[in-house]
C-alpha cells in the first residue's frame, strides 16, 4: 500500500470518505501544530478537521463534533 494519503477521511463507517484499510495502518492528525487524538474527519484542501467533543453522543449513538478551521498534516503513523 502506499503512504499517498486521501485528500479528506473519517472514521465513521457510514461516510464516503471512510477507509478501513487505511485507518488500520494508523494515522497521525496534527492541527495547528498540536497533534489530535479526537479527531473523527479532516480535509486537508478545506483546512478544518472535526473533532469529539466529549463522550456526548447524538441519539444514533455518534460522537457530537464540532469543525475547527485551520492548517492541517496528516501523516501514516507505522
């Protein structure tokens, strides 16, 4: 597999832009140069990522998340 990483990602299952293969391998997210352990998408073209906030969850049973704007690297953590 290469390490060209997707344009934007998420790790819900139920997302077009969800790739199991790649979230297995493990990926890094560092947003304003401090790196995000709660991050559930990103878009490096837009420059936001969107983040848990808290343990809440909506009534499907999905973390609540919030956009942040701003730089974005991403980067394959093995």
């Amino acid at each position: 597999m290469s390490d060209t990483l997707p344009d934007r990602l998420s790790v819900n299952p139920e997302s077009p832009f969800y790739n199991e293969d790649l979230l297995a391998r493990g990926i890094g997210v560092r947003f304003k140069g401090v790196e995000k352990t709660n991050v559930e998408e990103y878009c490096i073209s837009e420059g936001w990522v969107r983040v848990a906030v808290g343990k809440t969850v909506d009534r499907r049973g999905n973390p609540l998340t919030m956009k942040l704007s701003g730089p974005v690297e991403v980067w394959v953590k093995d």
